[in-house]
C-alpha cells in the first residue's frame, strides 16, 4: 500500500481509481495487475514467482 498525496504513483502505474492493485519486483517491474476486488490467491500465485 502506498500513500501519495500528489498521485504521480498513480499516473506511473496507469491506477485511475480503487480498488487496484500492482505487483512489482524488487527492481519495480510490473509483475501482475487487478482492477476491483484484488483475488488473495492470485496476489500469492504471482509473489511465488517473485
């Protein structure tokens, strides 16, 4: 979760409302994105890969 008050994240990560979710690599590569409910399982699936 990320705090930022100006948006720029935001805009960076193409996030234009809530609920969403990203999950970047230790180097901020996209990993896998979700728009709406953001799925437990699909979030651990991806970070596995990690």
């Amino acid at each position: 979760m990320v705090w930022d008050a100006s948006f720029e994240s935001w805009i960076e990560l193409g996030i234009t409302g809530q609920p969403q979710g990203r999950l970047l690599d230790r180097n901020g590569a996209l990993i896998a994105g979700w728009v709406g409910e953001i799925p437990e399982g699909d979030v651990l699936e991806a970070a596995a890969t990690l």
